[in-house]
C-alpha cells in the first residue's frame, strides 16, 4: 500500500509531512493496567502543568491552528483531533478509553499535541493519499455524525475519504479483530527531522510493546 501527498496540499502546505507506520499480526484488546496507569499519571501531570484557558498556546496545537487556516478551515469550528482531545482532558473529562490500539494512538497524540490516525488496514482499497476534500467527501465519523469533508485535509483510498487530523470514519476504526494496521502521525511544518525520527521510533516501539505483532516499516512522508 503506497501512501502519497497530493499536490491541494503541498502546495498550501508545502513543508507538511506523514509519519507512517505499517504494523502486521496485532493483538488488540483492552488496555493493560500498565499503559493505563502511564496515560492517567500523565493526564494528571498535564492538568498541573496547563491551563484550559491557554491551550491554543500550547507547540503542536497554536501550529495545526495555523495549518487548517492556510487550507482554508476554521480551526474553531473544526478543531484538530489532537486539540480536541486535550481540550476534553484540561476540562477534567477522563481518558475515552478505547482498546488498547486506539488507547496508544491518543496517548502519543496528546503527548506531542499533533493529530494520530489509526486505521485497519483490511478495510482499506488500494492505496492512500492525503488530500483536500471535495463536495463528494462525506462519511460517518467516530463521533456518530455524518461529516462533510469538502475543503478539509483528508485521507482517502480507492473507496473515498475514511480519515484525517479532525475525525477519522468508522469504516476504518481499529477493533479487537484488527490485526493489519497503518497509522498516520500528522506533522505541523515546524516539526524538525530530528524530532519526527524520535517520535516515529518511540510510537512504534510502545506500539508492539503494548499489542505485539510486527512494525513492518516506519517512513516519513515526504522522503
């Protein structure tokens, strides 16, 4: 499966890239005690160290701000997924969890404060690019909402749109019966290479730790 940037998003954001990580033979299920003892410690340290009312000045999240406004989307009326999960934590919701596929994909996502999309790659039709979204771009969100995608950064295969950095589709969610996954790390232009290699290694090491199987490949996007 090849995954492409196509040209209505470099050429709005040229220096955006992918963080991608193929993995084979997982065991989802749910969270182990352990991930969900480290993501609650962490949640609590992140109240301490943040206030609700300055969240958009936090790195990652003032960043993909400034992205969806270059592509053309308000970002306070669709907020990158990354930015609506911290938003939820600060204001002293508890941790969604999911399985433990999905629990280590948001973890990593509100630790670096950058958009992480999970998706079983079984449901998913020939290859994949990120793109800007048309008129026809509309699918059934995880939230439960139909979600028109027109002029919003999305990921799309041979079927049509299924995810992106707001809110990915249920065709493609992550269940206990997954066991072919891709995951996308959404990185803001800022990002530097040293700091994308660190993320990409560390995501895919915990990764396995947690649901086993094999890390068949970790790229950025472009190369």
């Amino acid at each position: 499966m090849k995954v492409q940037l196509d040209a209505s998003v470099t050429e709005r954001l040229p220096q955006l890239s992918l963080g991608i990580l193929h993995y084979s033979g997982a065991s989802v299920s749910d969270s182990p005690k352990m991930l969900q003892g480290r993501i609650n410690y962490f949640v609590e340290s992140l109240r301490l160290e943040h206030d609700p009312a300055r969240l958009t000045k936090i790195e990652g999240i003032r960043e993909w701000r400034a992205a969806f406004k270059q592509v053309g989307t308000d970002p306070s009326r669709y907020r990158p997924s990354s930015e609506a999960l911290l938003r939820r934590l600060l204001q002293g919701n508890a941790f969604f969890w999911i399985n433990s596929a999905v629990d280590v994909n948001n973890f990593f996502s509100v630790l670096h404060a950058l958009p992480f999309g999970i998706y079983d790659q079984e449901q998913l039709v020939g290859d994949v690019i990120l793109r800007v979204g048309t008129s026809e771009d509309v699918y059934e969100g995880l939230n439960g909402r139909e979600v028109n995608m027109e002029g919003k950064l999305l990921l799309s295969d041979d079927k049509g749109a299924f995810g992106s950095p707001i809110v990915d589709s249920k065709r493609s969610c992550v269940t206990e019966n997954s066991r072919n996954l891709i995951q996308v790390i959404f990185f803001h232009e800022q990002v530097s290479s040293q700091k994308k290699d660190e993320i990409l290694n560390s995501v895919g090491r915990m990764f396995t730790e947690i649901n086993g199987g094999d890390l068949d490949s970790a790229y950025i996007l472009p190369v």
